[in-house]
C-alpha cells in the first residue's frame, strides 16, 4: 500500500463536498442514456486515507512493493485495546467511550479500564452515563473485595439467565493483580474456592443457641458454619450466621413441612441461597429418623442448594423448644429421669433414653445416685455397653445407718442408639435404691 505520490498529486487534501444520497457505482448504459459513474478525487482519497490510516495505527510504514501491509495492520490493529480511564468512585466504576455508547451492548462485549480506586467489596460499572449493572467474578456471583486493584482490568457483558437474574451484568475477564473468582469446584482437577479448602460440612465456631422456656421461636448464632450442597460436593463457610426459627411457620425460617413434633425432637438446618447470598434456618422433625448431615428432605426452599445440621432440640408437649442451652455440638436440659430402681442392678442392663436424646446423638451426660442400708460399700456403674466400655462408676461407703452416694458422668459414648447401661454392687448392708438422670447431650 501506498499514498498517491505522482506529479499530477497535491500536497494537501481537498475539501469534502456536501453529502448527497447514497447510491451504487455502474457502468452506464449508452443505449439507454445511462452514464457511468464518476469516480470523484473525494471518493478515491478517502479510500486511501481510511487504509493509511489503519497501517499508521499498526505503526507501519507505506510500501509500494509489499501487498500483505493492510492485512499485517488489521491483525496488529485488532491486538489493541483503548484502555478506559475509570472515572467512577471505589465500587462505583464508570468510564467515557470516543464515540459514547447509546444503550448497553449485547453480549460479549469489551471493556478495557484503568481503574483507579480498589473495590472494597460489590461493585457496579456504568459506561458513558448509562444504566450501573453490577460486576461479577468469573464464578458469576457478586465481588466480596479486591477483585479490583488499582490498575488495568477487562471486563466483558454479559446478559444470560440466571446471572443478575437476566438483566445483565459486567464479568471480570482480567484483573492485573486481583484476587480472581472462581466456581465450586467438583471435580479433581478444578481449582478450588477458598470457602472449600478443610470445609467439613457442620463443622461450627462458637455455635449457640438459648431457650429459656419453652418457646416455637428460637435464634442460633455462631462466628462460623460450614454448608455443602452435598457431603463432598461444594462448600461455602458462612461466616458471622445469626437467624431466627420458628416453628410456627414453614419455608425458610420454619418448618420445612407440617408441624413440630409433639415429644420429639426437631433438627435444626443453616441453609444457604448461593444465588442471593441468603442464609437461613429450617427446621424438621427427627423423632423417628435420623437427621443427615446434610438436609435430605424434598421440601427445601427454592434457591437453596447448601445446608449443614446445626442442631438436634428436644421438643415439649406442645410442640415448641424445651428449655435448654447449647454450645457448639453440646445441648444440655434440665435433669430428667433415664431410670431407677429399688433393688440391685446385677449384671449390666440396657436402659433407653430415646425420650430423652435424639437418635443422632453421640454421647451423654448426667448424674447417678445409690443408697444402701446398714454398713456397705455401694457403687453404681454407667456404661456404653454391657461389656462396660466406657465405663463411670458413682461409689461411697456407709456404717450403719444408711448412706447415699451421687456423682456425675460425662460424655459416655453412645455404641447402641439412644441407649446406655448401668449395674450396681453393694458388699454388705442392704441395697435399697438406685437412680440415673440425663442432663445433656452431643450430637
């Protein structure tokens, strides 16, 4: 390519002439007094000026002999990029297009920006004073911060269902320096998101939940809660999680369906919108099952994919929370009768405290007394089986008279569900009663 540079060429270019109405070129026809088409000196530099142009942006200089140079110029030409000069505020992100876009673009897009402000958390863009739309990582949900450092980042738009709910959003193609979003890993070679790495599902910091009398409603808190879409699956760790139950309600917030159970147990569920950013709790019975790690019902609200059991509550005959406190994994009630006996108990007896303790529950704790006749030496055993694991033995002596010994176990393991066993001995005197009482629980 090369600018005309014979004898009959001008050193400066003409003025453009007034635009008349568009047409096509043609040869003309004589027989019917057509006449060709003029190719004007305008038409022909402009022609030349939009080519020289383009090789001038690449940086390339006019050749007669080389025919390859617009071709060279395109592609170079299409390696650049304008970059932006961000004009917004931190989060707040907009820029001015040469010539202003009208309207939002379609999808894909570019945007090359120089921001100037790093992002503190979400953000939005709005180019040439049009209409903000939030910006998202490369995992398609909102930015949390630092996303965006001070530099030079790329965005794409991108409008599709289910990110923004349709109605677009700018996606994070580069960021020079940014820390990048990705989505949930679930197979072995993805990257992982920093919410799942050593996410176990249920895994709590510093849970808590405080019923002082019975009541449907009750608030769980805790610094930290693990959730999984699965056990294995995707993870989010829930951080600073405080939400109200109520078990008068279904949905998120209440029952997942029907009513609380009546003398039971209700299992408590964090459950997590990842959509929306939306956490909440849902309760269900878990009277006669035992609750999953990981909600397993076919009644979970719309738009939540993630949960973790967070609590297993004894329930009152009225169907509302019984008073109790709970502390991580750890729920303990008032005492309650588990047995009790006039007589010795010999060798080692089941006692079932399914009343008492959920089905999920791992071990428990409580006190024990015994009482005997007359000079004695009494003791009475807890156990997590009949063969005595885990065994916590209450002991006392008496002379004459009669005695009464009491003390506490705690933490028995819990082999056989909802189950533990107790035996007493007695040398010398006579044996005249026994008692176990449960206090708490782990789940």
């Amino acid at each position: 390519m090369y600018q005309i540079d014979n004898s009959t060429a001008v050193a400066t270019i003409p003025a453009s002439t007034a635009a008349g109405t568009p047409g096509y070129f043609t040869d003309g026809n004589p027989a019917t007094g057509v006449p060709a088409t003029i190719m004007p000196a305008e038409y022909q530099n402009m022609l030349m000026m939009e080519i020289i142009n383009v090789l001038a942006a690449a940086g390339i200089t006019p050749s007669k002999s080389n025919f390859t140079q617009l071709l060279t110029a395109i592609k170079a030409v299409g390696r650049q990029g304008v970059i932006l000069a961000d004009t917004g505020t931190a989060g707040a992100y907009a820029a001015a297009n040469t010539p202003a876009l009208t309207a939002l673009p379609a999808s894909g897009y570019i945007q090359r920006i120089n921001i100037a402000n790093a992002n503190p958390g979400a953000s939005t863009y709005a180019p040439d004073g049009l209409a903000p739309k939030p910006i998202y990582g490369l995992g398609l949900q909102p930015l949390q911060g630092g996303e965006l450092p001070v530099g030079v980042a790329v965005l794409m738009y991108l409008v599709q269902a289910g990110v923004n709910g349709g109605n677009g959003a700018w996606i994070i193609v580069e960021s020079l320096g940014g820390a990048s979003q990705v989505a949930p890993a679930t197979k072995s070679q993805h990257s992982i998101q920093l919410a799942q790495m050593a996410a176990v599902v249920g895994g709590i910091r510093n849970g808590k939940m405080s019923v002082t009398a019975a009541s449907a409603t009750a608030t769980f808190t805790a610094d930290e809660v693990a959730v999984k879409s699965a056990l294995g699956g995707s993870a989010w760790l829930l951080n600073n999680f405080s939400k109200t139950i109520n078990l008068a309600t279904t949905g998120a917030g209440g029952m997942d369906t029907g009513t609380a159970p009546v003398s039971g147990f209700i299992a408590l569920y964090a459950i997590y919108n990842p959509a929306t950013g939306v956490g909440a709790l849902l309760a269900t019975n878990a009277t006669s099952v035992t609750p999953p790690e990981v909600y397993g019902g076919a009644n979970m609200p719309a738009g939540y994919i993630a949960s973790a059991l967070v609590s297993t509550w004894p329930s009152s005959a009225s169907g509302q929370f019984v008073a109790a406190y709970q502390i991580d994994r750890q729920i303990s009630f008032s005492f309650a009768t588990a047995a009790t006996t006039s007589v010795g108990v010999g060798a080692p007896t089941a006692i079932s405290v399914a009343t008492l303790i959920p089905r999920n529950a791992k071990s428990c704790s409580g006190w024990a007394t015994v009482a005997t006749s007359g000079s004695s030496y009494a003791s009475l055993n807890v156990s997590s089986s009949s063969t005595l694991i885990g065994l916590q033995q209450i002991a006392g002596a008496s002379n004459g008279g009669s005695g009464t010994s009491s003390g506490s176990f705690s933490m028995v393991p819990l082999i056989t569900m909802q189950t533990i066993y107790w035996s007493s001995t007695a040398t010398g005197g006579t044996f005249t009663s026994a008692s176990v009482y449960l206090s708490g629980y782990t789940f």
